[in-house]
C-alpha cells in the first residue's frame, strides 16, 4: 500500500513544448489552499493573483504552478480551505499536487539565506537545490522520516490516544526516525519509548507524503513480543488493545496512512 500518481511529473523548470493554453494555479498560505468557489484547483492561462509563482510540475499534460500569498493580502475570487479539509474535496492526485505546493513554498520561504554563513542563497537552474555563492553550502527542500506502526497481538491491535487530539480520538503510534537508525530501528525504540512493548516482525506496509509540513510517513505493521502497557505521559494519554468489533474513536481508511493501517488490519480479521 502506498500513495502513488501515475499522472503527475515533478520538474524544477517547465519543459520547452509544454502546452500553454491551460495551467494549474496553486496558491498557499500557511497550510491554506485558495481553490475555485465549490470547486477544485485553479485552471486557467492567467494566474488569479499576482504573487511569486513556482513551477511544481506537470499534471497530465497540464502545468502546475505553486503561488506564495505570504506576502499578499489579495485572494481574489478564490475560497480558502485548510490542505486537510481538502482531502476528498478534489481527486487525489490534486491533493498531492497542493501539498507538495505547500512543501515547496515552505522551503523557499526558509531557504532565502544560507544557514551556514547567512549569504543569501541562488536557485539551481537543474534542480531545487538551493547553493550559497560564498561558502557553497547546498541546500534541498526538507523531508523528514517518520515511522508510522499498527502493533498487533492475537486478534488484536494496539491503538492510543496521543495529546496531539484534543479529543478521546485513537490512532497508531508514529515517531521521527532518529539519525543513524534504520526505519525499523525505529519502529522498535518508538514502541518501546510510548508503550514500553517489545516487538518483531516488522513487515513494511507503504508511505505517505504528509506535507505538515514535511513529512515523509513510513508505515508498517510489526508483532507483540512481550511487556506490559506502560505510557509515555508526555505523548500518550490512553493506550490498549482493541478487537476489531470493539474500536474506539480512530481513522479507518481516510486521508492518513494510520487509517490505512487500520482498514487493512480489519480486513485481514474479516471485518470489510
């Protein structure tokens, strides 16, 4: 499982014969998406706003084009609707393209100056690097790994309530991967540091691009070895095992790879 568009093809620059009778606009502002009254993304030859303008890439022969609102106050004509709340409004490919809109933006944005020696970076013109003219340093748009596990036990899984939901709302556990540890590495220092388990067979599951606002979510489904439920009180509030008859508030399916993690499980114990 995993988060895939066969009709998309990121580019730094737009290719030389790419048709120009229609393009894709994609303005942002903190984690805001402006799209059409009722509608999808913008599609004309003019962009609706006048603000700084990037190219994303192309969408089924169609160009895409992030625009920057940060600096403006003129929306136009368009609606304002949170990346979240986008899901399920526009087809899924379209969702990509806005956030990785969002992605983009947010590093250009944190990307003006070296963070090295505070030069003032230039752009690749073959990529998105970004280079500091005076002590070289490089710079890409950031993606942070983070693991994303359903932990299973018999017929049952291992849900909790992190303090994130403001809300009793459970889910799987997740966690930034550290540096110099491997994904399951992860898996397994993460489990252990929320809920004090032990766990092996750890079975790659799929990723998804999370874009709040640059995650890289790697999910994975691994086996209870032993231990009791000990929380990690800064993170979790409530943790348990659940059979599948008996959930309590969590995603199944939906815009997240937890929801993902989740349906496949209840499929797998006959729940459809």
């Amino acid at each position: 499982m995993c988060w895939t568009t066969d009709v998309f093809t990121p580019a730094p620059n737009p290719p030389a014969d790419l048709d120009k009778s229609e393009t894709i606009w994609v303005p942002v502002r903190s984690g805001t998406v402006f799209v059409e009254p009722g509608g999808g993304l913008v599609r004309d030859q003019v962009a609706p706003v006048e603000a700084p303008k990037l190219f994303l890439g192309v969408l089924d022969e169609t160009a895409v084009y992030a625009i920057d609102l940060h600096d403006t106050s003129d929306e136009g004509d368009l609606e304002p609707v949170h990346l979240r709340k986008l899901f399920g409004r526009i087809p899924d490919e379209e969702w990509v393209v806005a956030g990785r809109a969002e992605q983009i933006v947010n590093y250009e944005r944190t990307h003006v100056f070296c963070g090295r020696c505070g030069t003032r970076t230039e752009t690749n013109s073959h990529d998105r690097g970004k280079v500091c003219p005076n002590c070289k340093h490089m710079a890409f748009p950031r993606l942070s790994p983070a693991m994303i596990v359903l932990v299973e036990k018999d017929d049952q899984a291992l849900l909790a309530w992190g303090r994130q939901f403001p809300g009793r709302f459970f889910s799987t556990l997740a966690g930034f991967v550290e540096p110099g540890e491997s994904l399951e590495q992860a898996v397994e220092r993460e489990v252990m540091e929320e809920v004090g388990l032990k766990v092996d067979e750890i079975k790659y599951f799929g990723s998804q691009p999370w874009p709040f606002p640059h995650s890289l979510m790697c999910g994975f489904h691994c086996n209870y070895v032993s231990g009791e439920i000990e929380i990690q009180e800064e993170e979790i509030i409530e943790a348990g095992w659940f059979h599948a008859n008996d959930l309590p508030p969590c995603p199944v399916g939906g815009m997240s790879i937890a929801g993902w993690l989740i349906k496949d499980w209840l499929e797998r114990q006959g729940v459809h």
